[in-house]
C-alpha cells in the first residue's frame, strides 16, 4: 500500500550539539524527499558544535543551519521512527505518537575527545564517517522500500 504521507524520522541525544546533527545531515542529504528528518536532545546543549558544522562541511553538508531543540517540541507531533545515538538518550526516549520503529545506534561523543586540537578534530571525522555508513545503509534500506 502506497501512501503520500512522509516518514517522520527523529534522531535522538543527549545535548543535540553533535552526533544527532551529524545523523541528521547524512540522512536528510541521502533520503531527500522521501522523509521528514529532525533531531533533538534530552538535555540540549543550546548549540551545534562548532567541530561537528566542521567536519560536516567538509564532505559537502551544511549543517551551520540546525538549532539545538529538547524532545519536548516533538512529543505532540507524529514520529514514525526514532533513533537514538547515545545511550542516556535511548534510556529516557520516550514513545512518540505514531511511532512504528525505534533503532538505537550508540556512537562516541566526539564533544568528550580529548589531545591536541588535531587529535580532537581527527575523532570528529572518525565519529562522522562512522555514523556516514550507517546512516547511508539505513537510507539506502528506505529508498528499496519505496
């Protein structure tokens, strides 16, 4: 049964600076039209990490757009599926109306590296290129499903 109505895709952390973003923008940037595509955080930071709009930029991604939102804004909305990229998030994640599908994908927090500048960057784009293969594969899967 096909329907016309988009899939509303929430990925979920804790301070929703970083790694939901990161999700966020490799997502929408693979699903296109297919999906609505947000993120938020249980404890949100208030900003988007500076690093993360960074290393997102430099595989062609504008991320300098997101705002960093709590979960709340969301719970009266419609949410087909939830991911969650950190575990504190997966714990406190509530069930969203209409939700149908919940994934949990836990990846380091790349706001915790520490080392030199270059060291804390360089684990900025392994979190990034990590989170790309998944993030792509999931969107390849929604693609095949249209």
């Amino acid at each position: 049964m096909t329907t016309n109505t988009k899939q509303n895709i929430l990925i979920l952390c804790t301070g929703n600076s970083c790694r939901s973003h990161i999700g966020e923008g490799f997502l929408r940037a693979a699903v296109g039209d297919l999906a609505n595509v947000q993120s938020a955080g249980s404890k949100p930071a208030g900003h988007v990490h500076p690093l993360a709009i960074k290393v997102m930029a430099e595989v062609g991604i504008d991320i300098s757009g997101h705002r960093s939102k709590h979960l709340k804004e969301f719970l009266d909305q419609r949410v087909d599926t939830v991911i969650t990229v950190c575990g504190n998030a997966d714990q406190v994640c509530p069930i969203f109306p209409g939700q149908l599908n919940r994934h949990h994908w836990p990846f380091f927090d790349p706001a915790k590296a520490t080392g030199t500048d270059d060291e804390v960057l360089q684990c900025f784009r392994d979190v990034r290129d990590e989170m790309r293969r998944v993030f792509e594969a999931y969107a390849a899967g929604l693609r095949d499903a249209q």
